[in-house]
C-alpha cells in the first residue's frame, strides 16, 4: 500500500483492497480424495500436493467433514 501526502492529508492509496490470493474452503463429502478435489478445483489431479500443503496434511489421508483450503487456479 503506497502512502501519499497532500498538504496535511493523508491517503493510503490502495487501503481496504485485498492483495491476498482467492481461497476456497470445501468440505471434504464421503468419497472424496485430494486427487479429485485437485481435478475439479485446479484443473490437474497432479496438483493434489497443492491442496495438501496448503492444509499442512502429512498424508493423502482424508475424512468427512474435513474443512479444507483450496488454492486459487
């Protein structure tokens, strides 16, 4: 965020816009896998490893109801 002064004022150029990356959350349903979470949110089963770091899993291990974070495309 670039600050800039103007006589006495301040304006915070870009204040209140959102610079972090868009996530989702989906709940992991009976038969889901990191695989296929990775096929429909990323487009590639091969970018399970994303979703799995994201969440800090330690293995492909998955259960229902499971909370996870899906990265941006």
């Amino acid at each position: 965020m670039a600050v800039r002064r103007s006589g006495g004022n301040v304006l915070r150029v870009g204040a209140g816009v959102d610079e972090t990356p868009a996530l989702r959350v989906h709940i992991v349903r009976r038969g889901d896998t990191l695989a296929a979470l990775a096929r429909y949110y990323l487009g590639s089963s091969s970018r399970a490893d994303e979703i799995k770091e994201l969440n800090c899993l330690a293995t492909d291990c998955i259960r229902e109801n499971d909370e996870l974070t899906i990265p941006d495309r």
